[in-house]
C-alpha cells in the first residue's frame, strides 16, 4: 500500500478531493428517503397537513408562507425538491468519477512507465529469471488491476462507510427498533464476509501465475508460428495452450464458485431485514397508538436499510479488489524492488592501444552447475584489428563476446575495454562505442529507414543509404517498391534471412562504432555476397575493431588472427597460414569445410 500513495503523491489534490465528492454524493442519497417521507406522509396520506412533519412545515412555510396547503403543492414541491437533490448528488458523483479515473490512471501511468524502465535496466539474466510471459502480465495485467483498484479506493473509501454510519444512524432516528433489526442482520453479513475471503485471498496469487503460463504459451506460439506450421505441430499447441487456459478457468471458476455465494446470501438477509422493518411498522401502525409511525416512515426505514445492507456488499466487493491488488502489487514490487545485477559504472574510455583484453577469464550461466563455459581465457586485442573467433558448437563463442557487452559479468578475471575494466565502464558510454550484430537478426515494424536509424536516430538518408551499401542491402532495399520507406512486419516477417542480416549489419555500420561484433552475422548469406560483404567491410572499418565470429573458415580465413575455441578455452590464436602449420584443430575444422583444392580456391 506504501507504494500506492508514493505513486499517488503527485495526483494528491485528486486524490483528496475524490473522497470530499463522494460525501456529497452520499449525502444526497441519504437525504432522499426523508423527502420520500414527507410526500407520502403529508402529502398522499394527510392531504397536504404538513404540521406532523418539521421538514415539511418548514420547506412549506419558507416557500408558501402560512397557511393550509393541498395535497399536490406538497407532492410537487417535495417532488421537484427531490429532483433538485440527485441532480446535485448527480454533480458530485459524475465530478467524484472523473477525479478518482484521473488520479488512478496517472497513477497507473507512472507506475507503468518506472516498471518498464526497470525491466529494461535488468540484466539478462534477470530478465530470463521473471520470464517474458511473466514480465508482460505485469506490465499489462496487474498494473491495470492495481489502476481499478485505486479507482475504487478513492470512490468506494468513503462511500461504503458513510453508507453504513449514516443509514445506521437516520435508520435509528425513525424508530430504535429498526436499528435493532439491522444489528440483528449483521452478525451473519460478518461471518459470511470473513469465510468467502479466507478462502479467496490465497487463490488470487495463483491466478495471476496460471495467466503468467497463458501469456508464455501464446508468445512462444506466435514468434514460432512458421515452426510449429512446418513441424504440423499445431494439434499439440493447441492442447498445450488449451492446458494452460484449462488451469486458469479452474483457478477462476474457484474464487468465482466463493463470489457466487456472497451475492445471495447478501440479498437474502437485505429482503428478510426488509420484511422485519415492515412487520414492525405494520404492528406499530395497528397496535400502538401515537409512536408517530407512518407509511412514509415504514418507506425510508426499507430504503435505509437496503442502502446500509447494499453498503456492505460494496465493502464485500472492495475486500475482493484488495484482495486482487495486493497479489499484483507484490508482482509488480518484486519487478521494481530488482536491483540489476549488471550495475554501471562512471568511467569511460583511454587511448590505448589494446581494444579488448581478457585476462584470467573465467565464466558460468547464473544457476548453472558443473564445468564453466569459459575458462583460463587470456587474449588482447588490438585496435583497428580484425579479429575472428572460431570454435565447434556450444564452445562459447558468444558467451566470449556477451562478456565484452556485459550482458554478463565475469565468475572471475576481468574484461577491458580500453584499459578499462567493464566493471567499471559507464554502460551507455560502453554500449554506445560498440555495435554487436547477432546471427538471429532482431528487426522492428517499421520502415526499412527507421529501422536502420536504429543505428543513429539523426543520420541522413545519404548516411542510412551508405551503411546499406556496406552491407550489401542497398540493391534489394531499392528493389522494394517505397524503396527505403517500406514497410516490415514485426520481426522482419517480411524479408529472408539474409536480408535481415544485411539490414543489422547496416543498423550496426550507420554507429560508426570503436568496436563491431559479428556474431555469426553472415550465415545466412551465400558466399558470393559474403565476399563482397567482407570486401567492403576492409574497405570502410579501417579505423574499428572487429571481432567476428564464424563457423565456416571462409569468413575467418581473412583475418588478422583467428582464436580457436575448445572446450570454453582458447587453444590457439594466430592468423590463418600460421594456424594452418600449428593447430590440428583449426585444420581439422578446414579439411571437414574443403573438400577438395577448387572448392578452396573458390572460397
């Protein structure tokens, strides 16, 4: 709840103010039954004597003046009288709604912008921890819970109980007896109120992990939609999703079987409240004399005890809200409350000559037992090098450059960057110095020009067209017929593989950047293209470092020096033709690539 009123600290006029409405709409509504009474007492059943009731000789006099009045002045006035009074509740409650949906959407606003700013400050392994499917029911979801929530709060805070205190209390100034009546109905409106949420309240946690599983299983299914199509897996999706969903109803259907309950027994006890105040009424009427019962007192006893009874159930339902938001605000917490493991530091770079430098390196995955992926790495690389990384699958190539980004941090030794450890690096300053191009090509809807700018936000289109042409997607890029405005689905739907890899490598180029990093960026591409690619990347990153990985050699074979990756170490580390004479790995994996001296002549 703290966080609640943090959030609410800047709508706190709004805030206040809702509850200050919601007075006078409430008074208003407990107002009407004693004009009711009025009407039907002096006006229906005395034919206009008003001098039975104060309010009505009053309203009277200070309108008509002394004297006898007819039974339709009486009903008019106090009819229009009344009109007068909703229209007036009307105007605090319409205002009371405006404020309170301001305040709560600001409030959800805010608090949707700071735990979208907090997932995007975790670290990777943070963010594989909540899950995607888990993150996206927080943001959505359980903030929107949080917002109905507050709404209701700043509505339903002072509602419910001026309600009850205030219908108790004119309920009891008609005759004490009726006030009996109510405190007799209690006691079972407690007892039922007490059950139905012991029960509830746990359940809601487990509705919101069941929706986490929903969420997951429709993400997984959507971005792998052309895998589950190729593979006829759609059957099993299907069971699958319709598991998950399965599980929520069951989860739903649990809390709504309790909910079920509250509503009859609720409208039972109201009814039976109901017929014991007109019982009583009735025996007063008939049996004893001058107790200043009447049919219009019998009427507002009913409507205040069904306006008490209906404020309980508005308190039901509010405990249930409560019940709801506290689940949320503990998931949405437990996404702000993070603190990211990867933590930027102040520094920024040197003008050393070493780009790159892994010294001692030693790296496990957070959780992960047994042997290292990375260990005893000891490498520098130079600036304006190119510098290639090679290795069987799974022997840590891109664990080696994910440390560089910090996307992970070390188990032990230390990475830098200019001489600088990352550790102690400014994130932006070191992330904006480096573009990193992974082999699964990660695209944006959008045109293919924003979608480069990715790169820069403020280049030129003779900027975005250049790094194009570097990457050897200008000429497919002009093809489309907008040309550089066209238009991409999510996920870069739209294009091949090669294309969307060629558009990173541009989105990477347009930085300019110290270092660049390849990660498998080609596979893709036919080896044609892949030359011309590796041809003008010489030609224009004279100035960069370039760490590449590869899987085939004749991506690699350029280079200035090639590590070879085995078993999470680096076993060797020169340039092809030395490599060539000293590593049996590195000719192993050439030899398994050559087939014959033509094909190696064509590479």
């Amino acid at each position: 709840m703290r966080r609640i009123f943090h959030y609410l600290k800047p709508y706190a006029f709004l805030a206040v103010i809702s509850p200050l409405l919601m007075i006078g709409e409430v008074a208003a509504d407990l107002f009407l039954p004693k004009l009711m009474t009025v009407i039907v007492d002096c006006g229906i059943n005395a034919s206009g004597d008003v001098s039975s009731s104060p309010i009505g000789s009053t309203v009277m006099r200070i309108l008509y003046g002394e004297g006898s009045y007819s039974s339709m002045q009486v009903i008019i006035t106090f009819g229009v009288l009344m009109l007068l009074v909703v229209l007036v509740g009307g105007f605090f409650g319409v205002f009371c709604a405006y404020t309170a949906a301001k305040a709560s959407q600001g409030l959800g606003d805010d608090l949707r912008c700071d735990a979208y700013k907090k997932v995007m400050s975790l670290s990777i392994e943070q963010t594989d921890k909540f899950t995607t499917g888990s993150l996206v029911t927080r943001m959505t979801n359980d903030i929107s819970m949080i917002v109905d929530f507050t709404e209701m709060i700043l509505r339903m805070l002072v509602r419910s109980p001026m309600f009850f205190i205030g219908g108790t209390i004119m309920l009891c100034t008609l005759d004490i007896k009726f006030g009996i009546v109510l405190l007799c109905s209690l006691p079972v409106m407690a007892i039922m109120l007490a059950v139905i949420l012991s029960k509830s309240v746990p359940i809601f946690s487990k509705i919101q992990t069941k929706l986490d599983k929903v969420n997951s299983v429709v993400q997984e299914n959507v971005t792998g939609a052309r895998v589950v199509k190729a593979y006829v897996r759609e059957d099993y999706e299907y069971a699958r999703f319709e598991r998950a969903n399965a599980e929520l109803r069951d989860t739903n259907m649990r809390v709504l079987k309790l909910m079920a309950v509250m509503h009859p027994v609720l409208v039972i006890v109201m009814n039976a409240a109901t017929i014991a105040v007109i019982l009583i009424g009735g025996f007063e009427i008939d049996n004893v004399a001058g107790t200043g019962m009447s049919a219009g007192t019998i009427m507002a006893a009913v409507t205040y005890v069904t306006q008490v009874i209906m404020s309980i159930m508005m308190v039901t339902m509010l405990f249930h809200s409560i019940s709801r938001a506290m689940a949320s605000i503990k998931r949405v917490g437990e996404v702000l409350d993070s603190d990211p493991v990867i933590v930027s530091g102040e520094k920024s770079g040197s003008g050393e000559d070493i780009a790159v430098s892994f010294k001692n390196v030693d790296f496990r995955y957070p959780s992960a037992t047994g042997r290292p992926v990375l260990h005893d790495i000891n490498v520098d690389i130079k600036k304006g090098e190119t510098f290639a990384i090679i290795g069987a699958t799974g022997s840590g190539k891109t664990s080696l450059v994910n440390l560089i980004l910090r996307f992970y941090d070390t188990t032990d030794g230390e990475v830098c960057v200019n001489g600088i450890p990352v550790k102690e690096y400014d994130l932006s300053t070191l992330r904006s110095n480096i573009s990193y191009v992974m082999q699964k090509s990660e695209l944006f809807s959008g045109t293919v020009s924003e979608n480069i700018r990715w790169g820069k936000a403020d280049a030129s289109d003779e900027e975005v067209r250049a790094a194009a042409t570097i990457a050897q997607a200008d000429g497919f890029i002009s093809g489309f017929n907008d040309g550089y405005d066209t238009y991409i689905a999510e996920k870069g739907a739209s294009l091949s593989g090669g294309q969307k890899q060629r558009m990173s490598i541009a989105r990477a180029l347009l930085r300019k950047p110290e270092i660049i990093i390849l990660d498998d960026a080609t596979s893709a591409l036919d080896l044609a293209t892949e030359a011309r690619l590796r041809h003008a990347l010489r030609e224009n990153l004279k100035d960069s470092t370039v760490i590449m990985i590869a899987q085939r050699i004749a991506s690699v074979r350029e280079a200035d020096r090639i590590a070879v990756i085995e078993n999470g170490t680096i076993k060797d580390c020169a340039s092809h033709d030395e490599l060539m004479r000293t590593s049996e790995t590195y000719r192993d994996i050439y030899n398994s690539q050559m087939k014959n001296s033509d094909e190696g002549g064509a590479l």
